[in-house]
C-alpha cells in the first residue's frame, strides 16, 4: 500500500510474557486486533462454544470458553491477565432493548468485575461515536455531551462507558475508552460487504444524495489505536475518538467501492426526514415480526442506519493524536484498495 507507513512504537509496553484478554475475537474489530497482539504478547481470547474459532487458533492463541453473561467463566478468563481489550458488543438496529443490555451493558459490568477481582491493571473499551448521538456539524470532540439517544444500541454504549470511567474513578483498575466512528476494511461485513451487494444489485440507497461525511476508519488504524491505548501510561483514564479525519462523504465511499467492483453507483436518494420516518415504522414493525415469527434477516431500512447516512460524522482525532502521538497510518486509498481486494474474492469477480 503506498500510502501506508509503518508504525512506530505502537506495542511499547507490551511483552510477549504479558497476558491480554480480548473479547469479540471473532468479530470484525476484534479479528484484526487478534492478528496484531499474537506477536506482541500472550493473547487470551474469549469465545463461545459456539464460534467460530479456525482463525484465531491458526494464530496459535490461547482460547477460553466463556460468555460475559457467565460471571464463572469471567473470572477463568481473567486470572493472571496484566491488560484486557473489551471488543465485544451487539451491534443491532432492530433487537429488543432487553437483548442489548444484557449483552452491552450487564456484559461490561460483569467483565469490569472479573478484571478487578483478577488484580487486571487495564481495561480498553472498544465504544462507538454513536453515543453523541449523531450530532452533525464539524470537529465534534470527547467533550460533547449527547442531549438525546440514536437508539438502544447508542444508549446502552454510553451506560457501558459509565461504568467504565466508574471503574477508573474507584481506583479499581486503569481503563480506556476508545469511540471508533465507521470503521471499514477487511472482514467487515455488516458494513461494507452490505453497501457492496447493494451496489451490484442495484439498489444501494443514499440520504439526500450522500452529501454527508462518512466519518471513515481503517480498521488497521483503529487496531494501532488498542494498541496504543493498551501501552501507554498517557491514555490511562482517557476517553478517544478514533477516525482517520477525512472528509470523504459516502457518495465518494460508495462511488469508489462501486468502481472497484466494476458496478454502477448508488443511483436512488431519499431526503432526510423522509427516510427518517420509513426507517422508524420499518424497524418497529420489524421487532414485532421478528419477535412473532423468529426472523432472523434485518430490516431494509432503520433510524441508526439514517442516521450514519445522513448526518456529518465529522469527529476529531486531536486529542488521540496529540495524546498517544498516533496518525492514520493507513490512507483512504490504501484502505479502499485493501478492501476492494477483499470484496472482490467474498463476492467473486
């Protein structure tokens, strides 16, 4: 990758004899972090029985069953870890409120419990620029202050964060909080594997004509963000925004991706409020189909999903910079270059 430069110092701190726990290992975030500490330290990772773990174990990582419902397995999967990284979370425009908490919040409750009860010295939490709740406007930085939720999945990230900073504030272990904005590259595939089977099947939507900034993330920039926040004595305490600060609206992401897959670009748009309002009776009569029937495939259109499309995501990365002295290693080129790579062998062609 041409615009891609090596990082300096990014697993300082970090030795191969200090054992890190990381949960959502086998999520998209996560799998790319997964890659990166295996040679920086021991990794432990905790999964269910039930993923899938093929990747991570020809890493040669150690894996440990266990749910952050399970306080048991909690406990088993902290003991003798120096640093955890918290990835794991349900990300769901349409599940029921009771099914986010219990994941998103209970869950970070219950893994903060077992790092202080293991004597864990820090904890990062992977968190969301969706807890300012979609503000628009420029420069939005870790001190603003949501007035209002997005939705469930928004509101129980930001009860996360409480009782993460709450943890902080008792002495009881060192913690980070980093708010990745939309994160994209390799693997994802709820993101960006979407808006590409959208593009070749023609109906890729965009808000009002895809004039906001995406608020892009290269997944390997956020990954040198865990690390740093895992090395450094300066980001103890911290609260980060992590985006690479270009301004590239998705009517430039979609058009891009849709030029690398030889397909035409989006060609529908609906205005805001419109969309807005299908979004929000789509996704209620969505919750009570799927609670009625089991469906099991997401709705076609959702607030959050209006939302990220149609508002500025436009948030700064100074004090992550000036902090932790970290740069968007990985360009916009670069990043669509790599994913177009991995788009083309998911989707053949």
């Amino acid at each position: 990758m041409s615009d891609e430069q090596p990082l300096a110092g990014a697993s300082a701190g970090l030795a191969r004899a200090d054992v890190c726990l990381l949960t959502g290992a086998s999520g998209f975030i996560g799998g790319h972090v997964a890659e990166r500490l295996a040679g920086a330290c021991s990794l432990r990772c905790l999964v269910r029985a039930s993923s899938d773990t093929s990747r991570l174990a020809a890493l040669g990582v150690e894996l440990v069953h266990g749910d952050l419902a399970d306080r048991r397995s909690l406990a088993r999967a902290t003991r003798g870890c120096r640093l955890v990284l918290h990835c794991a979370a349900l990300v769901s425009d349409w599940a029921r409120r009771g099914e986010i908490v219990a994941a998103n919040v209970t869950g970070t409750r219950n893994l903060l419990d077992a790092a202080a009860g293991a004597s864990v010295e820090r904890l990062v939490y992977v968190s969301s620029t969706d807890v300012y709740a979609h503000p628009g406007g420029r420069g939005v930085d870790e001190t603003h202050a949501p007035r209002r939720f997005a939705n469930w999945y928004a509101q129980t990230k930001l009860e996360a964060e409480a009782h993460v900073r709450a943890a902080q504030s008792a002495g009881t272990l060192e913690t980070v909080v980093l708010r990745p904005a939309t994160v994209y590259g390799p693997g994802s595939t709820d993101v960006v594997g979407e808006i590409a089977r959208a593009l070749r099947a023609g109906h890729m939507l965009l808000i009002d004509k895809g004039r906001a900034i995406a608020g892009l993330c290269y997944v390997e920039n956020v990954v040198d963000a865990a690390l740093l926040a895992l090395a450094s004595p300066a980001a103890a305490g911290e609260v980060f925004n992590v985006s690479d600060g270009v301004e590239v609206t998705w009517r430039q992401f979609t058009d891009d991706l849709a030029a690398g897959l030889g397909c035409a670009g989006a060609r529908f748009s609906l205005p805001y409020g419109v969309a807005s309002a299908i979004g929000c009776s789509l996704e209620h009569a969505y919750r009570a189909l799927r609670a009625g029937t089991g469906l099991t495939l997401p709705a076609l259109l959702s607030r959050q999903a209006v939302q990220v499309l149609g508002r500025d995501q436009d948030f700064s990365n100074r004090r992550l910079r000036e902090t932790l002295g970290w740069e968007p290693r990985v360009g916009y080129a670069a990043g669509v270059d790599a994913t177009l790579g991995w788009l083309r062998g998911e989707l053949g062609g």
